[in-house]
C-alpha cells in the first residue's frame, strides 16, 4: 500500500497548495485558469481515446458499457446523491463560497482524472503482485502537479479526491491477485477507453460548451470489462463479434 499512501499524500499537499493560491486569485482570473484545465482536460480524454484504439478496443464495448452505465447511473442518480454530499460538506466546511454544485464538480473532476487510466490499473497491480511502486510513484508526481491545478479552479472538491483514490487505488492493489488474471491487456483498453470519453465530456463542461451529468455514466468503467468478455465469448460462435 506504500505507493497508494504516496499517490493520496501527493493529492492532499498539491491540492491543499492550489487551495491557498485559490483565495489570492481574483474571479477573472479563476475563469481563465478554469478554461485551460478543461482544455486540457479534453486533450487527455482524446489522449486516452486514442490510447484504446491502439490497443484494440472495440468501440460497440464502449457504446453498450455507455448505455447500461447510463440506465444504471441515472437510476441510482449519483449526480444527485454527489450533489447532495457536496451540500452536506460544504456546510459542515462551513465554506461561505463553496457551493454543491462545484464542490461535487471538483470531487467528480479530481477523482476521475486520478483513477481513470492505464497507469492507474497497471500501476496498481504491479504494486501489489510485484511490490513495484515504480509506475505509482510517477501517477503521484503528476497528480501532484494536476491537483494543484484543479483545487485552484475547482476549489475544496479535488482535496476529497484523495479519498477516493485510496478506496480505489488501494481495493486494486489489495484485490491484485483476484483481478490479474482477470483484467487482460484487452479489458484495461475498454476501461481507459470508457474512462477517456468521461474525461473528455468534463472537459467540455469545464470549457462550458457541456452540460453533462458525468457522475450518472461511472457505473458503464465497471460494466466495460463485463461486456468485453461478454463479446469474447460470442465471438467464439460470432467471429464478427471477435
């Protein structure tokens, strides 16, 4: 678990530094700042999308993973229950300029820029199989960097973050050996091609251009792999389904 306690230590410090440099920056400015880190985050969700493709990812996976994430997300409506801990947060931060929508913006924006990708998986795994934290350790330098960024838009949000990659960065190294011989090169594209779309839509709600419920479409990162082994296995009587 070092590399995780590492990775959620590089999260906590660098937004914690954004935090402080958030409250010296003027509305104009917080703008401009928010626009460039949604530019960016578009280019790593294209980034990520085009990582998938090179790797073999089927893009009827990610269309199907997309709708029953959809009708699964929107049942639960995790958008809402996201909102609805921001609110709860904020008020127990007793934060005079937090809001919940910005808050659940920051936590959803953060954690999926941290979690979602191949260095995440891969990294994870080589931790707990190997005891390699060689991959994490890179993951925390750049998330330190990222964090600083995002706080400094997003605000208080992207410090629970952390949170959230110790649950899953650490469920991951802790369950390596369960989920190795599971998770082939092939069901990690589908993941990291699920996850890059996801990014990509925060991106253009960062940019304004969207409006999207991003929270509602997680569930479809963990129906990914399912329904790339579900292909697989039709593939075997379907050859065009291969």
């Amino acid at each position: 678990m070092l590399g995780v306690i590492v990775n959620v230590g590089t999260v906590l410090l660098g937004s914690t530094v954004g935090l402080i440099f958030k409250k010296g920056i003027s509305a104009k400015f917080t703008d401009a700042v928010m626009t460039g880190i949604g530019l960016c985050t578009l280019l790593i969700g294209i980034q990520g999308m085009a990582d998938g493709m090179l790797k073999g990812q089927n893009v009827l996976v990610t269309i199907i993973s997309m709708v029953i994430g959809a009708i699964v997300g929107t049942a639960i409506d995790i958008d809402k229950r996201l909102n609805g801990a921001g609110d709860f947060l904020s008020k127990k931060l007793k934060s005079k300029n937090s809001d919940k929508n910005s808050f659940a913006q920051g936590f959803v924006t953060a954690s999926l820029v941290f979690c979602v990708g191949s260095m995440t998986i891969v990294g994870s795994l080589e931790s707990g199989l190997e005891g390699n934290h060689t991959t994490i350790f890179t993951k925390s330098l750049l998330d330190l960097f990222s964090s600083m960024m995002l706080s400094a838009s997003l605000g208080a949000g992207v410090i629970f973050a952390a949170l959230f990659v110790f649950i899953f960065q650490g469920g991951l190294v802790l369950a390596s050996g369960l989920l190795a011989p599971v998770l082939s090169a092939g069901a990690i594209a589908e993941i990291t091609s699920v996850g890059a779309l996801l990014i990509f839509a925060l991106g253009l709600n960062l940019t304004g251009i969207g409006k999207f419920k991003v929270a509602n479409y997680l569930p479809a990162i963990v129906f990914s792999p399912i329904v790339y082994y579900g292909f697989e296995l039709l593939g075997k009587y379907i050859p065009a389904l291969a």
